[in-house]
C-alpha cells in the first residue's frame, strides 16, 4: 500500500498543486475603488508583558470596506501612555514609512499605538501586566 500511495501523492502534487496557496477573500487590493474611507491598526488589541514586543499593522480601507494599496512614505506611528507626564516608557520602531510597527513597554499599565495615514488615526489597546 505505501507504494500506491507514495505514486498518488506524487501524481496528486505533478498535476494538481502548484504550491502556491491563494489569498483568502478580502485580503486583496481593490484596483477600482482606491478612495481612503478608514484605516485599521491590526491587532486592535493585545495584552503584554514589560519587555514583550509586538508588531503591529496599519491597513488601508475604501468606503466598501476593501483594502487598498498605501503609499508608506505618508505612514507614522505613535504611542500614547495612560500616564503623560511619566515620560516616554516605550520602544516603538519604525516610526514612520512602514506597514508594520514593532512595540516593546517598559513598564506596567495601558498604552494605545496609533497609526495616521492621510489624515485618519487608527489605535489599538495594550495592557501591559
């Protein structure tokens, strides 16, 4: 039997699998409708540790509800703190011209990090224990 199936499985990847898995649905851009109507920070929320990073995503959306493409030169990113005169208790890098944002708290307590892109903020929640 494992002969048989060895040979079928081979058959199976020569003739029926090219190796490449589509995107799922939605998570293509819309070529059409390129208007921005909002932007999300993904995750919207997380729960850390002090010295526990995370990377964060700014994505684009169109007024039906779609992903379009963004120009990463007018992406910045941004932390707030719960306590504003304690100082900057954060590492977030890079702050600018990116997608994606790395956060590391340095102490306990709530954060928000922000994303602007033309205009429009976004934010997720992290609670740092």
């Amino acid at each position: 039997y494992i002969p048989v199936l060895i040979v079928f499985l081979i058959a199976l990847l020569i003739t029926g699998c090219d190796g490449v898995t589509p995107s799922p649905p939605g998570d293509e851009y819309d070529e059409e409708n390129t208007e921005l109507a909002y932007i999300k920070v993904l995750p919207g929320s997380a729960e850390l540790s002090v010295n526990q990073s995370k990377k964060f995503e700014v994505k684009a959306y169109n007024s039906d509800d779609k992903l379009i493409a963004m120009d990463i030169s007018k992406i910045e990113w941004i932390c707030v703190y719960e306590c504003p005169v304690c100082g900057v208790v954060w590492k977030l890098s890079p702050t600018k011209n990116s997608l994606q944002t790395t956060f590391t708290p340095l102490t306990t307590g709530g954060y928000e990090v922000w994303a602007k892109y033309e205009g429009e903020w976004a934010k997720a929640n992290v609670k740092v224990n």
